[in-house]
DNA sequence: ATCGGCCTACTTCTCAGACAAATTCGGACG
DNA sequence: CGTCCGAATTTGTCTGAGAAGTAGGCCGAT
C-alpha cells in the first residue's frame, strides 16, 4: 500500500508540472502534449490499458478516464482487440482550450503560429464588424474598463495581457454569435500564452494601445467597416511584432496536415 | 446479477437511439443533449454519481466517463463536496463535432442556424481564397470527382450529401491550414446534418452544383478573388435554401449567450 | 461583533480485481 | 478457394472499498 502511494505521488510530480488538476487529467495532459507535440506519432498504438496504467503507477481507472478526455477531444480513438490509436491530425480538435495549450506547451512551431494568426486575420476583422453593429452599451462599457487597464498596465505585465484578453472577448461576445464567442474563447487563450510567448526574448517594442483604441472608436460609433479595417491593422501589427523564426512557406507536407490519399 | 444485465440493456435502448456507442457515449450523448437543448440549465447540479448510476440502472464507472467526455467538452465542471454542474454556455465547445451533432439533434433553434451560417460565411469565403493559392493539382482532383458525384446523385441522395461535405472538406485540405480544417471539420459535419434537416420538408427545390461549379472553376484557375466572390454566393443562396421559421433578431439575450456582468 | 482558523460531513477521485463484450486473426471445413 | 467459426486479445463494464478535496458550520480570539 504506502509503496503504492508513494509511487503515484512521484507519477503525479513526475507528469504535471503544477494545477489543481486530478490525475485523470495530468494523464491526460501528458498524453495529450505527446501527441500533439509529435512525439506520438498518428496512428501509433498506445499500449494496453493493463500495461500503461502499470508503467504510470495508476489504476486503470485512472488511466481509462484519460484516454476518454483524449478520445473527446479527437486526439485518440480506441476500440477493442486494436487497443487505442493516435488519430489522424485531421481529426484533433484543435482549436479546444486544452489542445491549443497543450500545442504551445513546448516550443511553438512557425507553422502552427502562422495557422493562428492567419485564422484570426479572418475572424477577427469579421467580428469586429458585427460587434460594430450588435454591441450593446455594456458590451461598450466592458471593452473600454478593459482598454483603460490594458492601457494602464501594458502588455508587459500580467495584468495588461488579461486586460487584453478581457477586450478581445468582449468584442467577441459583442458580436452575439456563440459560435464566433466559443471559437475564440479557444483562440484568445492560444493568443494570451503566446504573448507569454513573446516577451521571452524581449520585452515589447512598440505599444499596441492605439490600434486597440481605434477599434474601439469605431465599434463605439457603430461603424462596422472602419471597425473591420482597424481590426485588420490590429492583427497585421501583432504578427509583424511576433518572432518567428522564419515565414512558413505552405505546403501539403505537415505533421498537422492529413494524407491526401487517391 | 440477470435482473442488472437487463436492466442495463433497457437503459441502453432507452438513452441511445442506435449506433456503435459505448455504454459511456450513450450517456454522454443524453447528458449532453440534455444540456445543450436547454433542459439542463447552466448552473443546474447533477445528482451525485451514486444516485445518477442507480438511476440509469449503470455502473459509476460507466457514468463517470460520460462525465468526464462532457467536462472535456466543456460542458460540466466537477468538484468535489459541491458536485457536477453544468457550465455556462459560453464555455461550452460548441464547434465540438459531438457537441453541434447534439446541438442539431433536436430542432435546431433559428439562432442557432442563423449563427453557424453566419460563421460559414465569414470563414469559408477566405478559405476558398486560401484554397485557389495554395491548392495542389492532387487538391483539385479530389474536389473535381466530389463535385462530379454531386452532379450525379444530387443532394436529394445520401449519397449526393456525401460528396458535397467531400467538396468542402477538399476545399479546406487545401487552405493547409490546420486550424482551418480542424475548424471546419464540425461545420461540415453540421451543414451535413444541416442538410438532412432542409430535407424533412420537401425536396430540394434549387439545384446547388452550378454554385459549386463556379467555385471549383476559380480555384482550378487560382483566381482566389473570384474563388472568394463564388463562395459567398454559394452560401448566401444555401442560406435562402433552408427554411427557417424567422429570422432571429440578436439580442443580449439568448440560451447560450453569457451574462454580461458589470 | 467580526474575523480567522479548525472540523466535519459530503462528494468526487482513485484503487483493485473480476467478468463481459467486441473484434481480429487463423484455421477448419465445405 | 471461399466461408464460417472459434479462440485470443483488448477494451468495456461492474462492484465495493477507501482516500482526497472542499464547502460550510463551529469555535475561539481579537
């Protein structure tokens, strides 16, 4: 028994680094960083429920709970006799909460930061427009606290990048799209940690207030195409100051991207 | 021991209406049907695990990785001493595959049609124009034997609905980019169910290939501004096609939109 | 009287071991 | 040579027992 606790003790340190999180989900977390960070590659098998429970030091139960919160995000598909499978990338549900903070956990590749940034370029500026035209006053009033302490704190400090957080998601609920609101719930959160992200080099050169402001502005005024425009710059100024390695040149060949079969 | 063993087999049959479902996917998908169409509100308590289990004649093992899936999902939230409650819609993965699939297993409510068109609109738009820069010569092959199964079978036809979710799917593939397609992995399966419910009332009345048509001919031409101008109206007269009871007005208010709180 | 820290009860969480169900693979048989 | 059936293997489900975490009340101190 104590040997037993102990052991899952030193599992449990060993696979998260910190949360209040249960052991299903370090497990999951664990698993979850592997396969998307490619080191599980797709259709790779996992082994046996007896076996991997035995290596984590856990009881099946445990484990089998992690693997449905991976099987619920798309990663993984099990079935019996075959034992369960890495999914084809196509399949992952990446723009999930999890799954994006597990892909930025290590070292974000170029590719999946332009995938972002290029998808924000497409709904942001959409959005901003419908929040132009549907915004109530107390999504106005939200978005500009918001501003007032993005503003005061910069995007240096923790508390600026939440307060970055809090307009941007309150210019997203403005639009009254719940699809457009879950999307970016995902994709603001992708977009905090890489703001993490960048500061690791340096701290920020230029400061992104005034494009935030000019948003503002013209959602205040319910301008919709001078909202959509300023947005547009927001996220053209954004990639400029983001470092990446080099520009990804798309191509059909990607971890991320499936086979084309015949 | 038989009273249990039919008793669980009743419950089967009870919850799932058919498919290969695990005894936890069932209960999932009840759950989570239940949460989505609003007959579970947000903040509403579940039972505990015992009186939940008791009650769907299953074990507590079976019952837990049905919770789990949905916290997975974003749909409940579990703690100790206070139990699972159901989350705030705003943190809900509504672009889940599971998730829209329950979402539209009911009558889809108007604003819920309304949002995912709206979303399509803005997105699929800018990967057609992705898709005409980026695509492959094997890309468009693939697009041109869907949209040529489309032609033949028509919408009408299982079949004809098949082909037209290939002819997205194809479609996004050749943005490569993975948030792209992962995106658009439940929109499509959405639109496929979509579909599938424009046809309980009558036949198809208009006949969508020639749409079609002319977006593939601008992205074999990788003419992305036509390819995103052929899109557009594609969706536009798609949206025309689908009955819709009345246009939803958008308002603060709304099953899944948050409270604004000041 | 209000604030802070313990204590208790309640719920989920984890464990262990057993059996059931599903599916693949291979071999027997027509 | 094809078809079917059985066995082996893997996940799926069940049971029952503790462990761990947490909200809310209790109590004491300031």
């Amino acid at each position: 028994m104590a040997a037993r606790r102990r052991a899952k003790t030193v599992a449990s340190k060993a696979s998260s680094s910190n949360k209040a999180l249960r052991l299903h989900g370090s497990i999951a977390r664990d698993l979850g960083t592997r396969i998307v960070s490619g080191r599980y590659r797709s259709g790779h098998v996992l082994a046996g429920e007896v076996e991997a429970s035995e290596r984590l030091h856990v009881s099946r139960t445990a484990y089998r709970e992690a693997v449905r919160i991976l099987a619920a995000k798309g990663l993984v598909q099990s079935r019996p006799r075959t034992g369960t499978r890495v999914s084809s990338p196509e399949q992952w549900h990446l723009l999930d909460p999890d799954v994006l903070g597990w892909a930025f956990s290590g070292d974000p590749e170029p590719e999946v930061l332009h995938g972002l940034f290029e998808l924000r370029s497409i709904i942001e500026p959409a959005a901003a427009a419908l929040a132009a035209v549907r915004r109530s006053q107390t999504h106005l009033d939200v978005m500009r606290r918001a501003l007032d302490d993005m503003i005061l704190h910069t995007l240096n400090s923790e508390e600026g990048r939440i307060a970055d957080k809090r307009f941007h998601g309150a210019l997203l609920r403005a639009t009254c799209n719940p699809f457009i609101i879950s999307l970016t719930n995902g994709v603001t959160s992708a977009v905090h940690a890489l703001t993490e992200f960048k500061m690791r080099g340096a701290a920020l050169k230029r400061d992104p207030s005034p494009d935030h402001v000019r948003v503002y502005d013209a959602i205040a005024a319910k301008d919709a195409k001078r909202a959509r425009a300023a947005m547009e710059e927001l996220i053209r100024l954004a990639i400029m100051d983001t470092p990446m390695k080099e520009r990804p040149k798309y191509s059909a060949k990607s971890r991320f991207l499936p086979e084309l079969e015949e």
